[in-house]
C-alpha cells in the first residue's frame, strides 16, 4: 500500500465506508455502487525486515514513522483487519498442512452468513450504528475488554463498530447467539495495526 500514491490511498476512503463512489463534473455528478473486498499488504518498514531475527533491519524510527505514515490513519480505520505476518522459518514451510479442509471451512462461513440474513435480513458488514445497538449485544466482560482496549489503542468510533461487527461475525461463525468477551478479544487481535496510532 504504501507504495501508491497518498491520493490514490485516500479516495478509497469513501466506497469503502458507503459502497459507493461519486464522481463529479462540472455541474453533474453520478453515483455508482462500489462495494468490493480490499486485501492489501505493506511492509513494516521501508526495507521490508523490521522485527525480524536476522537483525538486518537498520531503518531510522523516522523512516519507519515516515514509510508507515504513507498509509493514513483514516484509511486504516476503514479497515476490517489488521494483522502482522511474521515470517516463517524454513521448517514451518516445509510441514504439511494442519488447517481444515476448505470444503469445511466454506460450510461454515455459509452457515454464518445465513444465520446473519435470518436475524437481521443482511450481512454484519452493512449494519449501521442502530442495527449494531439492536443485533451486536457485548455480554458485560466483552463491554469491559472493548472499552479497555478502545481506550489504550485510542480507536475512534469507527473503529469501536467495526470491532463489533467482527466480533457479530466471529460469533455467527461458531454458531453462538451472544457475542462474548472472547469474541470481543478475538475481533481486537484482528483489528491490530503496524504500530499504535
């Protein structure tokens, strides 16, 4: 990501909040539905080896603080999850595969997508604020996890709905009607960026 231009970046901002993108000319505008998944990845720092074992890392704070600024905080905001991927040693890639069979995994999403129109006749992704309040109730250790970890990683509000629409998801996706303070704390794993911002 860091590697597109800033504006580029930034005009994401919109369809990803509202599914849509508006373009305007002269005296007309026009409206078009826009909603899209993005995966994007970036490096931690500008060589690309911060944190890693071998020590090969020299980047300056600076530079790291410049190269991860390329990437705004708004437009992290808008983001579903966040997630560090270390690097894997040699023997790990090796292994064979411990996951499960995609045939199960695919199940189970469906099941949680049918389970989220049945309750609320759309996916938790498009909930609004209301419809959060009314389908995406914390128990109360979940209300308290939340709340701590909105304070300490300084999370606007946008970024408050979002952790509870993961936790909805995660949640749906066990099959469980209650979202716990284990959901809670799984949606806020997911929702870590590169560095506190």
């Amino acid at each position: 990501m860091p590697e597109f231009d800033r504006h580029v970046l930034e005009v994401l901002r919109q369809p990803l909040e509202s599914g849509r993108i508006t373009i305007a000319r002269a005296a007309s505008h026009a409206d078009f539905p826009a909603r899209f998944q993005l995966i994007a990845a970036m490096n931690p720092c500008p060589c690309g080896y911060l944190g890693h074992s071998s020590g090969k890392c020299h980047c300056t704070q600076e530079a790291i603080t410049r190269y991860q600024d390329r990437v705004s905080g708004p437009l992290l905001d808008r983001l579903d999850i966040l997630v560090d991927v270390n690097p894997l040693e040699p023997e790990v890639l090796e292994a064979d595969a411990d996951g499960e069979p995609s045939a199960t995994i695919a199940a189970r999403v469906a099941a949680a997508w049918q389970r989220q129109i049945e309750r609320q006749g759309k996916t938790n992704q498009l909930l609004g604020t209301r419809e959060l309040e009314r389908h995406c109730r914390l128990d109360a250790e979940g209300e308290r996890t939340l709340r701590a970890s909105m304070l300490k990683m300084h999370w606007s509000a946008r970024a408050y709905h979002r952790v509870v629409r993961l936790a909805r998801t995660i949640a749906d996706l066990e099959g469980r009607k209650q979202i716990s303070a284990r959901h809670v704390s799984r949606a806020i794993q997911l929702r870590r960026a590169l560095r506190q911002r």
